[in-house]
C-alpha cells in the first residue's frame, strides 16, 4: 500500500512499457511514476493480465520487464482457475497493481464473475495504487470506448466507475478515439470525462484528477465536458514532463 495511505490511480492511454532489443520490454517513465507513487524502496507489485486471456507469454514478457526494477513481483490470473486461493486477499497486500491493455469488456466481465469488481475498491480505498494502460486504464473509470468487440470502436459505460468519469486512451494514435468520445460525451451516454495521448498518465488521487504526466514532450491530456449546446468542449492539460530513462 502507499506510505501515504491515499488512493492513487494512474490510467495511462499507452506506453507504460519501452520496446528495447535487450530485455523485450522495458518499464517507461509512467510505470516507474506509479512506483514511486506507494513510497516504498521495494514495492509489492502484482500485475494482471486479465484482458489478454492471461496468456503465458504475456505473463512471461511481464515478469522480465519487471525484473529491471527493484520489486517484489507476482500475478493474477483466472485462467484456467484462480492461481491464488483467496485472489481478493493477494490483491490487498500489494503496494501496486498493474493492469495490462487488451478486451477491457471481457476483463470486467471475469472481475465481477470472480468478485474482483468489490476486491479492487476495496483495495483501492485501503491505499494499493492502482496502475494500467488502455483497458488496464479505462476499466477504473465510468466509461470510455473500446475496441473490445471488433475493429470499429464502440460505447462502454459499465467501467468500475471508481473514477465518475469517462475515459479516453490512444487519443492521439487512433482516429476513431476522439470524435466517438466527444459524441458519448454531447449526447449523454458517457460523463464529462479525461484523455491522454499515447505516453500520457493521468494521476488521480482519491477521485480528484490531481496532474498529467508524460515522458514524451509534446503528447497531451484533455479534459472533455459537455459544452452546454448539444456539443463538448475539449481543453488540453499540459502533461507534467518526467525525467527518460
């Protein structure tokens, strides 16, 4: 948990990890902020791969970019069968959670079937800082849209809704993302709401939205609201730019 005791998200619209030649995966800035965010010098950190079907070389490719930070590391998978006896449990005695990208829509179908939809707020309250990108980043929030059920990017309004507001992610690397957000956002379906280009993290901390930060200069986040004429309006927040790796 944090030293702080606060609850702390961290929903990153892409980029977490840094593809390297060496290792596959290295951990980015945006993930290294999320460590530092539980105050400890060696965190418990557990990451789940709900979204991709825990698969075994994702599991894999998760543990070896985490190897390079100084943690200690474990995960959660519900496939075939939980890998923990009490999931619930495991989760609240971590200092970190991070939540990979992938069918947001299946991996919030499996948490509630499983009873982690109640295990993650209650973690969340307790001061486990809840870290992940695309899925792992909307799934917090009330909604957003998602490519879970095919390429043509559609409505999700049924996040955990531990963040009352919609979500946008790859905002500046997908073309669909923007307009659809902003007609979910005119016409009610989704709540005011923010958004983060790719290597953009957007730090809560209880369900205030407190900064952006980014490791690539340039990139934005925005706050997306209902402009009160049927339209929205869009302002973009300037990312609080991190020190590269």
């Amino acid at each position: 948990m944090s030293t702080d005791g606060k609850p702390h998200i961290l929903a990153v619209g892409g980029g977490s990890f840094i593809p390297t030649d060496r290792y596959g995966l290295a951990p980015s800035p945006l993930l290294r902020y999320a460590l530092d965010l539980t105050g400890h010098d060696r965190p418990r950190v557990c990451f789940v791969a709900t979204a991709l079907g825990d698969g075994s070389e994702h599991i894999a490719r998760f543990y070896s970019a985490f190897s390079q930070v100084d943690a200690e590391v474990s995960h959660l998978s519900l496939f075939p069968m939980p890998n923990h006896e009490d999931p619930a449990a495991h989760l609240l005695a971590q200092d970190l959670v991070y939540v990979s990208g992938g069918s947001v829509a299946n991996l919030l179908a499996l948490w509630r079937l499983h009873g982690l939809d109640d295990a993650f707020a209650q973690a969340w309250r307790s001061g486990v800082v809840l870290c992940g990108q695309s899925a792992g980043a909307l799934c917090w929030h009330s909604g957003g849209n998602t490519d879970s059920f095919g390429p043509q990017l559609r409505p999700l309004t049924d996040g955990l809704g531990l963040l009352p507001y919609s979500c946008g992610v790859h905002y500046d690397s997908d073309a669909q993302r923007r307009p659809l957000l902003h007609r979910l956002v005119a016409d009610g379906t989704l709540p005011a709401g923010y958004a983060a280009d790719e290597a953009v993290g957007l730090h809560y901390v209880g369900i205030e939205f407190v900064q952006a930060v980014s490791y690539v200069d340039g990139r934005g986040a925005y706050d997306v609201s209902p402009d009160g004429a049927g339209g929205v309006k869009e302002t973009r927040i300037e990312p609080r730019l991190l020190a590269s790796l």
